[in-house]
C-alpha cells in the first residue's frame, strides 16, 4: 500500500506542476474562466487583478480536465497518507 501511494503522489505532484507550467503558457485557467455566447475565456489573476483570456474550445475544455485531474484525487490521496501512517504506527507498535 506505501510504495502504491507514494507513486501516486509522485504522479499527482508533477501533475501539479505541469498545471502550473500550463496555466502560465496559456494566460490562466477555465475553472475561473467562463464560456459565453460561443467563446470560451481562461481567467488569469495578476497583481493588478484579474482579467479574460480568449481561447478555442479545446483549450478551455483541456484546461477544465486538467484542473479536476488535481482536484478529484486529492482527497484520495489523503485519505491514503492517513491510511499508510496508521500502517506505520501499528508495525512501530508491533515492533
């Protein structure tokens, strides 16, 4: 069970910074976007405030997907992390 979380985490982390790379090459990000009338905007917050970013289609939809593949399995992955550290006091415990 540790060596499968710890894969998955290391998975999940370069996801979070490939997400980070990404959002930056494409001027922001779709969960803050908004789609109206046909057009689809990634939102972008800069010091200055935030602002629009017009983008195709797929480029929002990309963005959207990308955005929930960190946020879905994250509580997953806490959960594991609790359930290793469980394992780990048991076997110091046994010991």
């Amino acid at each position: 069970m540790k060596k499968l979380w710890q894969v998955l985490f290391v998975i999940w982390i370069v996801n979070f910074f490939a997400y980070l790379i990404v959002a930056s090459v494409l001027g922001g990000e779709a969960l803050d976007g908004k789609a109206e009338a046909g057009r689809y905007y990634l939102y972008n917050k800069t010091r200055e405030g935030g602002r629009f970013h017009e983008v195709d289609q797929s480029v929002y939809i990309f963005s959207i997907v990308h955005s929930y593949s960190l946020i879905i399995p994250f509580p997953f992955l806490a959960c594991g992390a609790v359930i290793v550290e469980i394992q780990r006091r048991k076997k110091v415990l046994s010991d």
